[in-house]
C-alpha cells in the first residue's frame, strides 16, 4: 500500500519530490514503463460509432478515440468529442442587484423575473442592450427539472476580448458582471444547442489482468496539499487522478485536509460527512463500489466514555458540515460551507502534522499504547509523538477531557465507520475510502443526487446554477459489471473543452456501462497524470492545483 511514503522527513521528502517530478518530466518515468505488449503504444485513432458515443451535443458530432495500454490491465482512453459551433459565443452576464430589503444582500447572476427586468431596465436607460433569458435545468434524482430563475446578458461575440470590452461599459452603469462564453451553460442540448468540443480522459482497470496497486496517497501529512504529478511521483505511479474534496481557505481548516471521509491502508482518519456518497477501493482493484457512511467515535477511559466530533482537523471547524447535531448552520451534508462547533472533541494521529492546530482548550498527549505522557491544560497545539495520538478539546468538552485523563493512565481512542443502519463497516489494510460526491449512478441506473449530498440548498439557487447546472471540470470514478474500475476526467472552462453539468457528468459515467458511479472533487482539481505528465488541461490560471489526495495506479510488484 502507498497512502503515506516512507520518506526521512517532510524537507528531504519535498526535495525527492521535486527531483522525481523532474525526472519524469525528463524521461517519462522510464522506471514504471511496463515492456513487452504492454509498452505504451497508442492505437490509430479513429471515428467512433454512434452507439458507443458520448452522449454529449447532437448524435451526429464527429468523435475520435484514441487507446493505449499503461500496464497490464490499465487502459488509457482520450476522447474528444465535437467542435465549437455557431452556437456558441462570449457574453456578458450581468450580476443582478437583490430585491432584498437587506441592503447587504450581494448581486447574484440568477434572480425572479421582477429582479431581472428591473436590471434589463436600468442598462437600457444607460444605453445598452440587454436580454432576459429564463433558465431551464435538467432534471435529476432529487433536484433541478424547471426553471432555476432568470438571467441578464449582453452581446454576442467571437473572442473574450470583445466581450470584457462590453463588461467595463457595464460596471460603468453601476453593475458587476463576467465575461461567459455560452458553451459553458449547463441548459438541455435541445435548448443550448451546444457541438462542443469536449475532451475526456478514461482509466480502465480490469482486475482480471491488472497485477499492480490501486490506492490513494495524500502525500506528506493530510495538512500539506500536493499535486497529483507530485502524488503520482512519490508513489511510482503509473497514473493518477485528484480524488476527494478537501479543505483549501485556511479560514475553514487547514489545507489539504479531506473535506469528508478518508481512509488509507484500512486506517480511518476523517469523519465522513454524513451520509454523502464515498468511493471505496481495495489495492488489487477488486470489490470497488460507492456505498455512504456515518461513523461513531469516543474516548473510553473513565465513567462514561466521551463523543468524539472528529478526526485530525482543526477544533470547530466542520468542512461541507454533516457532522453532529449541536453544529451551525446544519448538521446536514452543505457543500461548500464550513459549519462551526464550538464545543468540540478531535482526535489526531500522525497522518495530520509534525504539529497538532493550536488554539484555546485542552489537549491529552498519549503514546502508543494509549498512556497519556502530557497533558496541555489550558492551551492546544504541539508535537504528536510517534506513533501515538493526541486528544484536543474545546469549550465546554475542555472540563470533560481534563476530568477523564491523568498522566500515567490509559485512554483508547475508538473510531469506526457505519452504514447508514448503523452497523459497523469492517476495513482492512488493503481499504482505501475517498469522499465525493454526488451519486451519479445506482444499481446500473442513473441516480444523480445533489439535493441529498448537499449540493442544491434550497435559499441559494446560484451555487445549484454555477456548481450543478454549468458545466465544469469533473472527475468521475466507477465501476462496471464487470468489475472494472473506470477512472474519468472531463476538462472545462476553455474554449476547447465544455466540461460537463452533473446531469451530463450521469450520463457519460451511464455511457461507460458503469453500475455505479461518483462524482469526485473537480473544478482547477481536475488531473490526471500517466508516465509523469499531466494528459489533460487543469482550468486554473496557474496550472495544476495541489489536492489532498489522488487515486494512483503503481506497477506491477
């Protein structure tokens, strides 16, 4: 298994890193090419048929796919899909003043009607030409279908660069707005008309053949962010793609750490977010599947045993929220939101940082047997001795803690994974569990559910329209009937790649024949990585993005 390296600190690991990048940049990771027939040779590229097409735009776009053996049993597959058509164009989308009385309300790029006509007004009477234009979204298992509200544009132009010319005369009569290239629109092909292009990147892993490693590393400590060329290398991976979502704003936890559920080598070290949809993978890519999660954790020691809130992230600070019921504002999945708790009880092993987050509060130094060495009484944050853990508490737990925990007596930490009826999930060494979401695919059925995974908050249609309805960079991962494990990335957010809505991510994962299927973390995470080169185009205006952690094919042992 390859979740953590065995590296002789964080400075010697990162210079490794640095130089293994290089390295393979420079040769193509020669060391990790397979021989034989299973070279790296691609095949001729050539026009699909119809039935085996993306179902992406008009069924009669013009399709090539391209495939290659990266090891025994792991097929890489490029396809694009399509060209740019007449029906896409740049505009600009007006940010519409709230009909709020609350004069703090922001502009949002969706709003009623009455919003969007008093906007349309205001430019024409600056001498502009703006256009209402309703919002149809596709229907799912559990949202969208309808309306989601009204838009304001302006213009129709071949190049960006006309349309920030029409921004700037926008933000003159007094309004906010982005310059949008209409491919992006997540609206029903019979009503967006969109030909494309789209790029997309398939992994295929079949179990039968494969004889390598299918696992996840988060590189230095869940603490540092990484990215999956830097992932891909310091496992000896034949190919990676980013995985889960993690924390990015230092204001909501610190960077890298898995937003939602995370477990290595069969080691849980972050609570799930509750209930929302994880990818579970073995290291012989045997058994993959989605299946959603709870958990149970406490501390047993003295009397009654002690809660826990979570594991190996800052005190009072809960990412995309799914925790417990004292938290705000929800103890439902919220994505995107970091809820608070001020009262809290966190655990931490060595997998998080040299040093635990400081702050007020408590915290109970144990070695590995569990005897607590220190305790911090009044202050948290400081040294995780190795191989032991540390127990941290704040507010009102801070009084619980100390009263349950004495230098020289034993304290054991429990933490399992449940299923959503409450019974323990068994993990072994061989486990390896990456959090997502939503659900894409169900029993062989599309069943895309963002209501349900926190991804369509009822009071916000604008983070349903930009993070569910557009389209963007996705990563997909699945499973087929076969037992395949099949590994998909979409690029985005340029003129030479759509990206795809969820609806549009369900239905390609569904064109996979894949039985079930997640949506991973995507946006600027979007990578995949063979032979020490990135395949696709990361959206991010500075290139790829460091993640938390990345699903990693190695070789063949």
């Amino acid at each position: 298994m390859t979740s953590r390296p065995a590296l002789p600190s964080r400075t010697a690991t990162l210079a490794v890193a640095a130089s293994l990048v290089a390295a393979s940049a420079l040769a193509g990771t020669a060391a990790a090419q397979p021989s034989g027939d299973s070279a790296l040779v691609p095949s001729q590229a050539s026009a699909t048929r119809a039935s085996a097409a993306l179902p992406l735009g008009p069924a009669t776009l013009a399709e090539t796919r391209e495939s290659r053996t990266l090891q025994p049993g792991v097929t890489l597959t490029t396809i694009v899909r399509g060209q740019a058509g007449a029906s896409s164009f740049w505009t600009v989308e007006v940010a519409i003043p709230s009909s709020s009385p609350d004069p703090d309300a922001p502009a949002t790029a969706l709003s009623d009607r009455a919003a969007a006509d008093t906007a349309a007004a205001r430019l024409r009477t600056a001498g502009l030409d703006p256009r209402v234009e309703d919002v149809p979204t596709p229907k799912l298992a559990d949202a969208g279908g309808g309306s989601l509200g009204y838009r304001v544009r302006l213009g129709s132009f071949p190049t960006k660069a006309e349309a920030d010319a029409l921004r700037a005369k926008v933000i003159a009569a007094g309004f906010g707005g982005s310059s949008i290239y209409t491919g992006w629109d997540g609206e029903p092909d019979d009503v967006s008309g969109s030909t494309g292009p789209w790029h997309v990147q398939v992994l295929t892993i079949d179990p039968k053949k494969f004889r390598g490693g299918l696992d996840a590393s988060y590189g230095l400590d869940l603490e540092a962010r990484e990215t999956t060329t830097t992932l891909a290398a310091l496992t000896g991976a034949t190919a990676a793609i980013n995985a889960g979502f993690f924390v990015l704003d230092p204001k909501a936890g610190a960077p890298g750490d898995p937003a939602g559920v995370a477990v290595y080598d069969g080691r849980l070290v972050s609570e799930p977010t509750a209930g929302r949809p994880a990818l579970v993978i073995s290291d012989n890519a045997r058994g993959t599947a989605v299946e959603r999660f709870r958990w149970h954790g406490e501390v047993r020691g003295a009397g009654r045993p002690l809660p826990l809130d979570g594991l190996n992230r800052i005190p009072g600070l809960i990412r995309n929220c799914g925790g417990t019921a004292d938290d705000l504002p929800t103890s439902g999945p919220l994505h995107d939101v970091t809820c608070t708790d001020p009262d809290e009880l966190i655990a931490f092993d060595s997998t998080y940082a040299a040093l635990t987050p400081s702050g007020p509060g408590a915290e109970v130094i144990l070695d590995r047997r569990g005897t607590a060495t220190a305790i911090r009484p009044t202050t948290r944050g400081g040294a995780i001795p190795e191989g032991g853990r540390t127990i941290q508490a704040t507010g009102t737990q801070v009084a619980a803690l100390l009263a349950a925990a004495k230098v020289g007596k034993r304290l054991e930490i429990k933490a399992s994974l449940t299923d959503l009826r409450g019974h323990d999930v068994r993990l072994s060494p061989r486990t390896t569990i990456v959090n997502g979401g939503p659900e894409l695919i169900h029993d062989g059925r599309i069943n895309a559910t963002p209501k349900a995974d926190g991804m369509a908050p009822a009071d916000n249609p604008n983070f349903y329209y930009g993070w569910v309805h557009k389209r963007n960079p996705r990563t997909i991962a699945g499973v087929d009937a076969q037992g395949r494990t099949v590994l998909i990335t979409a690029d985005g957010r340029n003129v030479d790649s759509l990206g795809l809505g969820i609806a549009e991510a369900a239905a390609v994962a569904k064109s996979f024949a894949l039985q079930s299927a997640i949506n991973l973390d995507g946006g600027g995470s979007t990578t995949m990585v063979a032979n020490g080169k990135v395949l696709n185009t990361p959206s991010d205006a500075t290139g790829e993005r460091p993640v938390g952690d990345a699903l990693v094919i190695t070789p063949t042992r």
